[in-house]
C-alpha cells in the first residue's frame, strides 16, 4: 500500500503526528516498537504553545480538562532555601500567550493523543514493530522491520525517540551525546509531601551540580519530583529502579528543606533523559 504515511515511533509525537495528517484526509500506519502503547509514569510542563497545537490538533478540550493549572513558576536555592525569583501565570500572563502554563501527566497526555488516534478511521496503530532502517525510491518509501519484514509507504516520519534508527540512516550523526547528569523521577501521593511545600507552582531548586523539579499532577492527587545530579555517568540508562542512598547521594549539600523532597520519594527510577542529549 504506497498511499499511506508510516510514521515510527508511538509516543506523544508520533501519536501527534499522527492524528494531524488524518485529519488532513491521509492514512497513516504508526509502528510501534514496544508491544503496547503508553508513556513513562512522570509529569511534563506544558507551555502556552503546547494549548495551541492542541486546539489545532483538535485535542485541546480534552488535554485541558486533564492538566493541573499552576499559578507560578519558582525557583528557589537549594542551599539557603530561599525563593530566587518567580513568574505569575495569572490572567495577565494568560491573555498575553493566548493560552495557560499547565503541568500533565506524561500518561494522560498519551492517552488523549491515542484515543484520538483510535477513533480515527485513517489511522492504524501497529505494536511489536520496531523499525530498523528503510529503503526508498522515487514512488516512495518502504519501512524494515527488525523482524525483516517490510511495510511500504508514501513518506516515512521518524519519530522513534532520542535512538532513532531513522535518524541514525539519514544523518548518520552518531549517538546521543552522554552528559554526565543523571535524573531520577518518582511520583508521590499528595499527602506524602511535604506539607508546607505543597505549592500550586512548577518549583525548580536550584544547586551546584543540581536541581530538583517538583509539581502536583492529575488533579492534585499526585506530585512530580524530578531531581538531577551531575556525578560523570559514563553511559545512559532508562527506567532503572535505583536506591534511595543512590539519590540522596547527589544532594547531601542542599539545604533541609529541599533535601526533605528526596526523602519522601519512593520506588525511584533512573531516567536516560537527562544524560544523553541531542545538539
Ligand atoms: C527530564 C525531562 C523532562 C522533560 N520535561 C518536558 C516538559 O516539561 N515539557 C516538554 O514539552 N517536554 C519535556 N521534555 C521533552 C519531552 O519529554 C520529549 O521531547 C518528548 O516526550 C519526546 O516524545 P517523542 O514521541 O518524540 O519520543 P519518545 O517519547 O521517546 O517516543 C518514542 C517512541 O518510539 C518508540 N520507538 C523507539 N525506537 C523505535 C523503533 N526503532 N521503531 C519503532 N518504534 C520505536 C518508543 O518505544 C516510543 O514509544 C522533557 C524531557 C526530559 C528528558
């Protein structure tokens, strides 16, 4: 079949990708590494811009209804614990960006890409179907499945992730650059956390070689700790479960009230985000 668009990779951009060129009257087939579809369990900010692509994408009502809106922006000093500085998200910020600053979790956001995706006629959703290279000629492109099989195509979107294969044959660019910054991630019932740090804000502390992240999610029922070391990782990891000695290690100089933030996250996972880059 050459009069679809292949698109690898089912993640928030594929899935985004997808859904807006069905929209424009194509089919697509998305192929799907991972034998199910779904994203890690963690928040992502979301900008004013991220609303406007979801309106045009024809999403916006059901992203919004799944988005906690913060009122700030804070950073703080991880060693005197005081507040640097912080940007209001109010109404004037608001009507000045045309749209809210909002927080989501990466799963919900998924899902509404997905679901929008499902009910898509033009769609097709295909798992267990790493891509690993493809061949193309003047009609158009066929995508090589690890497995060896092929699915032809009218165009190729590589959207398969930081490891793109797709990258990888086109630019040939080499890997991801490894950064040395190793983040942890965990999400926490709201009661667990610190009560008087339970701020309606996306709160970043910042301190040498450091930072930690934190942010309440789907509906206030969770909050987001993201925390970051510099400690020279040699090579990227995803989705370890790692011990909590290993994370408090890289905050020992932070100050009490933000090292409270490390000890009241649980089952933490190593992230490879943070330690291979893209430049
Ligand atoms: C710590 C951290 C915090 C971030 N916070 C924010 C934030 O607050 N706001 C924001 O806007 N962005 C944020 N980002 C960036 C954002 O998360 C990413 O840009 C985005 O998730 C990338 O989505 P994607 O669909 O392109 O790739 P991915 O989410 O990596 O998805 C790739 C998909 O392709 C699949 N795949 C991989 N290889 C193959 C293959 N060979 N064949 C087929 N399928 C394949 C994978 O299984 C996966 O489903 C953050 C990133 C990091 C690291």
């Amino acid at each position: 079949m050459k009069d679809r668009i292949l698109i690898a990779g089912g993640g928030i951009g594929g899935l985004a990708a997808a859904i807006g060129l069905a929209q424009k009257g194509l089919k697509v087939l998305v192929l799907e590494k991972a034998a199910q579809l779904g994203e890690i369990g963690a928040g992502i900010q979301l900008g004013p811009n991220a609303f406007h692509a979801f309106d045009y994408l024809g999403v916006g009502e059901t992203a919004r209804n799944m988005a906690v809106y913060i009122d700030n922006l804070r950073l703080m000093d991880a060693l005197s614990g005081d507040e640097i500085t912080r940007i209001p998200l109010d109404d004037a910020f608001r009507s000045r960006m045309g749209n809210p600053y909002a927080v989501v979790h990466r799963g919900d956001l998924h899902g509404v890409f997905l679901k929008a995706c499902q009910a898509h006629a033009n769609v097709e959703l295909r798992t267990s179907s790493g891509v690993a290279g493809y061949d193309q000629d003047a009609n158009g492109v066929t995508a090589i499945l690890a497995d060896g099989n092929r699915v032809d195509g009218l165009a190729l979107i590589g959207a398969d992730g930081l490891w793109s294969n797709i990258r990888k044959q086109m630019l040939n660019d080499g890997a991801p650059r490894v950064s040395g910054h190793t983040t942890y991630r965990s999400v926490i019932p709201t009661e667990d956390m610190p009560e008087d740090l339970r701020w309606n804000a996306a709160t970043l502390w910042a301190g040498p070689k450091c930072h930690i992240v934190h942010y309440p999610l789907q509906g206030w029922k969770t909050f987001n700790l993201v925390v970051t070391y510099h400690n020279d990782a040699p090579e990227p990891v995803a989705g370890k479960p790692v011990s909590h000695d290993e994370v408090r290690r890289g905050f020992e100089h932070v100050a009490p009230v933000a090292k409270q933030i490390i000890d009241k996250g649980t089952d933490w996972k190593s992230g490879c985000f943070a330690t291979a880059i893209r430049c």
